[in-house]
C-alpha cells in the first residue's frame, strides 16, 4: 500500500512527505512530531479549519478518527468523540472537495 501511495502521490504531482522518505521503522518519531506533522489536534475550530484545508489539499472524502490516544482517561476520550460528533461532522458533512483520482485506479486505463 505505502508503495502504491508514493507512486500515486508522485503521479499528481505532489512532493513526498518527509515522513514518507524515512524508513518504516519511524526513527525520530516522537509525540510532539506525530502531533505536529500527522494528526490534527485542537479545539472544534481548529479542527474543521485543518480538516477542510486537508481535504482539499488532497481530495480526500473521508475521516479516520483516533480519539483515543496515550493513556487518557476514558471520559475525555468520550468527550472528545462526543465533541466532534456534534461541532465538527456538521460542518464537514456538506463540504465537498474537488476529487482526486483514487490512489487505486491512478496510472490505469
């Protein structure tokens, strides 16, 4: 998959994520980097700002949401899903992208 993802991501045109110029084993990855450069954290404006920006950055339609991280505790966990749910789904269920092609069909006829 991770191969498919460069050649597609090479095929429109786009630079490599650093991330994905290091080898798989993650040297350098610490907490703050993965917070910084691989997920979206912040309040409800903040993260509909970023995921609006991201979709359209790469015409993604959907969202894989990792709520539960480290060692929270279960009740922000639960607060944390419960908030996105209700502030920032709304916002993001009526905004579409202009699509890529997929990673699967790109570079076939």
């Amino acid at each position: 998959m991770r191969s498919r993802y460069i050649r597609w991501l090479t095929q429109q045109g786009l630079d490599l994520p650093d991330r994905l110029t290091k080898t798989p084993l993650g040297e350098g990855l610490t907490f703050e980097r993965v917070c910084a450069e691989h997920a979206v954290v912040g309040d409800s404006e903040k993260t509909v700002a970023a995921l609006k920006r991201l979709a359209k950055e790469t015409g993604a339609t959907h969202v894989l949401a990792w709520m539960n991280i480290g060692s929270a505790p279960s009740k922000f966990v639960l607060e944390s899903m419960r908030q996105f749910a209700r502030d920032v789904m709304p916002r993001l269920e009526m905004y579409h992208p202009k699509r890529r092609p997929s990673i699967s069909t790109a570079g076939h006829s």
